[in-house]
C-alpha cells in the first residue's frame, strides 16, 4: 500500500528529502504523498524511509490503496523505467 502522511505532521521537512521516488511534496498544510509514485522504497530499502526519519510517526499505510509486495515491485520496476 502507499503510504500516507497525516494532519500531525509538523511540516519538518526531514520526509522529502529522503523519498527515492520523489512521491512526497508540500501540500497546502502539510506535506503529502503520491500514491501513484509510493512504493513504501520498495526497490530502494528495506523500510520506508520517510517513516525512519519521521519524528511524530504520521506516516501510516494508506488504505485507500491496497497493493501487495509484489504489486509495489511493479510499480517501483515501472517507475525506474520512466527515469
């Protein structure tokens, strides 16, 4: 599942940087996260890195868009290939 980022978010700016899929932006309050391009690193790391630096924990998986293991390695192979 793609991730998402929560009203708790105090816009620390730590998140962005760390995204290998640039998914995450600024929002008009906080910052938000592509599902479209969230494969939670799969492809780049073990865990999702914007999770590991988050220092309030809102980031939470989005249950809007349910995607199994495999499914977030199709899209990360996908979304290499368009670089």
């Amino acid at each position: 599942m793609a991730l998402m980022i929560t009203d708790e978010c105090i816009n620390c700016d730590v998140c962005l940087p760390e995204c290998p899929n640039e998914a995450i932006s600024q929002g008009d309050e906080i910052y938000i996260i592509d599902p479209n391009k969230c494969t939670e690193c799969v492809g780049h790391f073990d865990t999702p890195q914007c999770v590991e630096v988050c220092p309030v924990d809102c980031i939470p998986k989005n249950p809007s868009y349910p995607e199994t293991p495999e499914q977030l390695q199709e899209k990360f192979l996908r979304l290499t290939v368009e670089k």
